[in-house]
C-alpha cells in the first residue's frame, strides 16, 4: 500500500536529503516495495510550489535522486506510490499541486464519474486518472466555498465522499508553506503524528533518526529545529508517536501549534473493507 509522509519546521527552511534518501530503510528502499511512482512536494523560497515525481521507483531515478539533495523548504509531503486507479504516468504520481497547495493521498474511492459531475469546472484541474487528484480537486473547489478555510474543504471534501461513494480510505496530506493538514479516515490505514521539540532524542549526535521494519526518516538538518512529523507508520527511535483517531483532522500552523479535532465521526455510507484483520496495523 502507499506510504504518506509530511513534514513540516514552521518558518524555518530544512534541507531535504532526509528520509528520501540517507535512512537505512529510506523513500528509496520503500520504492522497491511501491514501485508505481515516488514524488515529493515542497515549496521554493516565494513559496511556489514544486513537484519532482516519475511514475518509476526512487531507486531507478537519477533525477529523484539529485533533485532530494538539494531540495530546502519549509513544509514537505512525499508519497511513494502502489498504484490501484490510473496507470503509471507522471500525471498520476503522487504529490499533486493546485491553488498553491500540495496534496497526496493514501487509500481509494469508487464511481468517479459522481464525484467529476459534483466538481463542475474543477473537474478541469484535473490532469491524470486518478481518484486521490479528484479527491483534491474537490478540496479545491471547497477551500473557494468556504473562503479559503483549508481546514473545512478537506472536512467538506471527505463527508461528501464518505456519504456518496464506495470508500477504503481518505488518508490525505494538505500544505502551504509552512502549513500541513493530515486526515486519518476512516480507520483502514494508519496515520501518525510527532510533535518534535528542536534537539530531542538522540539528534545531536547523529540527526533524527527514526526507523522501522518498512521505512525510515533522516533528518539531518533538524537537529536544531522544532518539527511536526505526520507518517503513514509510528517510527522506531523516536518517543511521542501518537495515531490519529479516525476522522481526526490535525492542522500544524506556521507557528507549529498543532489544532486537532474529529471531523468525520461516522464511518463511511459504503465503507469496502480491507483484507487484514487489524485496522490499525501499518498499512
């Protein structure tokens, strides 16, 4: 299944070699295992958006590999990408950019062609096949019809899918520079938060490093820097992972204050269930 990851240090800019490339279980080990397209989003210093994504794996792309060392922003999401709607395409890798903001997205939802009549001319934005870049196009349209609340879009977006469409899950990570949403929904797949304090564990010495049997983070260049970190496993090495609840949504605001709330509290009209028996394994 796809991996999510975001992370955020607020106003400060961070290089970005970290869990791309540097960890023992990096992005670029992952692509072995989600071979259908890696990417990574992040924002220049006028807080442009920028995209480097292939639908190939992290490990065969010079490229991917070039741009991760020298990317610097203040907020990141990266995704690696086990494709299960649209085929693999740059148009449809992971992350995707509208309005100035960056989505990515773990999980699928069904009848694309009701949620494409409710976009009306969003549906516009979008340029692959996907459900997850529809599902930001929604978000889209929801941040104009709530005067630019990113916060109630993303809830808007997620009920309006939930009550009208089959659904696994609507994991998805939202940011602007120096801003990240996350959205656990329902509870088929993990999502997890850490609010890290500049200079904790063993960061002094070595950098954050956080690992697990399927990914791991490095985080060089946050040693001295505070930190929100949302991933799709609670990575080893670091104490104060917390799961998100189902339906919870955590904004981390520029000045890495974290505001958190259920938004979703009823599962999905049509929830399609996964094969594993525990909800809450990382998936």
């Amino acid at each position: 299944m796809c991996r999510l990851l975001g992370l955020t240090a607020g106003t400060v800019r961070v290089r970005a070699t970290f869990w791309l490339l540097d960890a023992p279980d990096s992005l670029e080990v992952q692509s072995h295992r989600n071979a259908d397209g890696s990417g990574i989003g992040f924002f220049d210093a006028v807080g442009t958006p920028v995209l480097d994504k292939e639908p190939e794996p992290a490990f065969g792309d010079a490229e991917f590999i070039h741009e991760a060392k020298r990317a610097e922003s203040t907020t990141f999401v990266s995704h690696v990408r086990l494709a299960t709607a649209g085929g693999r395409t740059v148009a449809n890798t992971h992350p995707f950019a509208m309005d100035g903001r960056v989505m990515a997205h773990n999980g699928g939802f069904g009848e694309l062609a009701r949620l494409e009549a409710r976009l009306g001319p969003y549906a516009g934005r979008v340029l692959g096949d996907t459900d997850s870049e529809r599902y930001f196009a929604l978000i889209t349209q929801q941040v104009a019809a709530h005067d630019g609340d990113v916060s109630a879009a993303i809830t808007a977006a997620a009920r309006w899918i939930a009550a009208n469409l089959p659904v696994t899950s609507l994991n998805a990570l939202v940011a602007m520079p120096g801003e990240l949403w996350a959205l656990r929904y329902p509870d088929q797949h993990a999502l997890h938060i850490l609010e890290r304090p500049a200079g904790a564990g063993s960061a002094a010495e070595n950098g954050l490093r956080v690992r697990s049997s399927i990914s791991s983070v490095h985080v060089p260049a946050l040693d001295s820097a505070e930190s929100v970190v949302v991933a799709s496993e609670r990575l080893d090495g670091e104490s104060g992972w917390r799961m998100l609840a189902p339906g919870e949504l955590v904004h981390v605001r520029p000045d890495l204050s974290v505001e958190s709330a259920v938004v979703l509290a009823e599962p999905p009209a049509r929830l399609v269930p996964l094969p594993s028996p525990n909800p809450n394994i990382d998936t």
